[in-house]
C-alpha cells in the first residue's frame, strides 16, 4: 500500500500534486536593487524541485515596488521580467513539481526606511519593542485600497503568463491582508472595518479580482493565520469564519499558519506538550477547519519526522505536509522522506544568538535561514552549524547597506 505521503493529490480545480509534500514559502530576497527577478531564482527552485517537494511555493512577491518588505524582493507589476520569469517558472516544475507564486503587501510591516511612506489599514504603529524597526503607518483611503486589490489581480495574471501554476496570497503573519482581518490592527469605521465581516472584506475582493484575472482552471490559495496570537487580535473564531467564505468562493487550497513579529509563532513554536508530541504547531486548528470545510488543506510549522506526517494524514485533518526551514537546510529532504530515509541535516531546535531582546522576536530565524537559502542559489553547500550570533552581525550590516541603497537608488 502507498505510503501517504507518496500519494498524489487532486485539487478542486483539476491541478494534480505529484506527492503530499509541499515547500512553505520562505523569503529568498534574491531580487535586485531595483526589485527585479535574477537568474539565481531559477537555479534555487531547481535544485528544490529535484528534490522531489511536489509542490513549491515561492517566497513572497511584492505587487508594488513602492511598498517592500525587506531589501531585494521581486516586485511583480509588469511584463518587464518576463523572460526571466519564465525561466524561473520552468525550473521550478523541471522535475515534475508544480509551482506557485505567492504574492503579498507587507502593509506596515516594513523596515524603517525601506520605502518612501509606509501604510496599512489604520494609522496604528507596532508595540514598543518593534517601533524600532518599522515605521507608524498612514491609513489607506478606500481608492488607495481598490487600486491594491487590483495590483493583486495584475500581479497573479502576470504569474499566469510566466508559466507558474497558481499563486498564493499571502494573508498570515501580519503583512496586509493580516491587518486587514485583525481587529488589534484595523480599526476603519468604512465598509473595510468594524465587523468581522467587513475586516474580511478586503480578503475576499482580492480572491475574486485574482480568480477573475486568471479563470477556473488556475490554482489559487491561500496562507492564513488560525490566530495572531495577541490580545485584541485576529483569532480562531474569526479565522474559521474568514475559512468558510473563502470555501464557499472556491479557493483550491488553504495553507495554515499563525503569529505575527509582534507574537512569531510561526517562527518559534509553541510549547504545548500535546504540540510537541504531534510536531505540528497548528494541528489542532486543523481538526477543527476540516469538520467545517472539504477545501484541502496545509499545515506548516513542526513538521519534523515522517511518522508524524503519516500520522497527521492519516487523521484527515490536512492533506499536505508543508515544509520550509528542513527545505532550507537540504533541497533534497522531500526525496529522503520520500524514500523513507534518515534526514542527513536535521533542523536545529532554535536558532538563538544568546541576546534575549533578539531572540524573542523570532527575526534571526528567518535571517539565518536566509542566509542557507543564499546559499543553495549560489550551487554552494548549507551551514547547519553556522554561529547565530556571527550570522546575526553579518545579517545587521547586510540588511543596513541593502536598505541604503535601496532607498538611494529612488531618491
């Protein structure tokens, strides 16, 4: 009998999944200066989708470049990338993977000084401990918010002409569709705030925008917070209602996660001894969106060991295994599960660099895995063992230096 995890997977809209591992999107900031694709896109995705992951997501694409989340990121607004695009996509699906673009807006959660204003749907700035790094936002008018939903719908069809097989939006860890949905961060009295179901308006007008640019046939998904984690904030109850609309519309996937930099669940666990035995961090949650909905489902973030993905399928709570930091570390990870293998990188517990201030954030997880990712894209070997605190140093002056000339080359 076929492992699960060596099953295929049909979804709604026709689009077949060559197996039930899917890589989770991870930030790659391998765009240039001016936020356009570089060739070292198509030889990363290669190198992952040989390794047998049947489905890669990539990491997030901006749809303006007028609001960034970080230096070096694509941004998707015309045609001007197209070849390299299409190399990208063809890379990806080289090995039989199937490939979506993710695409977000990063609202307020922007570097301090990365772009020339910062906004979000309310002029409401982050907690003490992170008004260091981003700035407090302007609120976006109602013409300013339709002209991005349309951005999303350009971006995606765009996505469509390079050859990628879907998108996913990005609407988890409090980038912008987030704060839309987060009572703590919209605080609008127009038809985009107030209730729940104005605060998941935005959401939905941009799955129906992007869906009407690029059919039935293309996949469109989402990432989706169960919760944020914070007091006031977006939360599970909310979450299962925001889940049953976008079901009803006809998204094809829905990707769970959770926690946002002001409360990184996503990026540091939880410490639940039911989790820990389980591995997956958002399992729970789940359980509960699949007695409400039969739209497939993902859930990223624990993930460690084969058993305890068979185990997580076969309960039927989700259908796909997501996978980034083990990603990160060994593009070849899928394929040892896959082959019922030993990992030979298994992924460290934390990365901490010893200053608490740093640690709690959850920042220097995402930055050291980046640094892996750099260097899969360069044909080099992964550091496993690379120091936290030597890569946090060389993280604080590369990220300086990107973000002045970024902010040079617009000036």
């Amino acid at each position: 009998m076929t492992a699960l995890l060596n099953q295929p997977l049909l979804l709604p809209n026709g689009t077949l999944l060559p197996n039930r591992l899917a890589k989770s999107a991870m930030s790659e900031a391998l765009g240039t200066t001016d936020n356009r694709v570089t060739p070292a896109l198509a030889l990363l995705y290669e190198r992952w989708s040989a390794g047998r992951t049947g489905l890669l997501i990539t990491g997030n694409v901006m749809i303006d470049r007028q609001a960034l989340g970080e230096p070096n990121n694509v941004a998707l607004e015309d045609d001007r990338d197209a070849e390299l695009l299409r190399a990208w996509a063809n890379a990806a699906s080289s090995q039989g993977a199937v490939c979506w673009m993710q695409l977000n807006h990063p609202g307020k959660q922007a570097p301090k000084g990365l772009n020339r204003e910062t906004v979000a749907p309310s002029a409401l700035g982050f907690n003490e401990q992170l008004q260091r790094f981003f700035a407090e936002p302007r609120a976006l008018t109602i013409e300013e918010i339709e002209q991005i939903i349309g951005r999303f719908a350009q971006a995606a069809a765009l996505a469509k002409k390079a050859g990628f097989s879907g998108v996913q939006i990005h609407g988890a860890h409090g980038y912008l569709v987030s704060q839309f949905l987060s009572p703590k961060h919209n605080q609008r009295q127009d038809r985009y705030g107030g209730s729940a179901e104005n605060r998941r308006r935005f959401v939905l007008e941009v799955y129906q925008a992007i869906r009407q640019a690029v059919g039935q046939e293309f996949s469109v998904g989402i990432k989706l917070n169960s919760a944020d984690f914070q007091k006031g904030g977006f939360t599970e109850e909310e979450s299962l209602a925001v889940i049953d609309a976008l079901a009803a519309a006809g998204i094809d996937l829905i990707e769970i996660s959770g926690g946002t930099y002001e409360a990184p669940v996503m990026s540091v666990g939880v410490v639940k001894e039911s989790t820990q035995q389980r591995e997956a961090y958002f399992l729970e949650f789940a359980e509960k969106v699949r007695a409400r909905v039969n739209t497939p489902l993902m859930v990223t973030g624990g993930f460690r060991t084969r058993a305890g993905m068979e185990a997580a399928l076969a309960s039927g709570a989700l259908d796909l295994v997501g996978l980034a930091r083990p990603l990160a570390l060994d593009p070849d990870y899928a394929a040892q599960l896959l082959n019922d293998e030993l990992p030979r990188n298994p992924t460290p517990s934390r990365i901490t660099t010893g200053l608490a201030a740093v640690d709690r954030m959850g920042l220097m997880e995402v930055s050291w895995y980046t640094r892996q990712i750099h260097r899969l894209a360069a044909g080099r070997s992964t550091k496993p063992q690379e120091s936290a605190l030597l890569a946090f140093a060389g993280i604080i002056v590369s990220s300086g230096w990107k973000t002045w000339k970024t902010r040079r080359l617009r000036a």
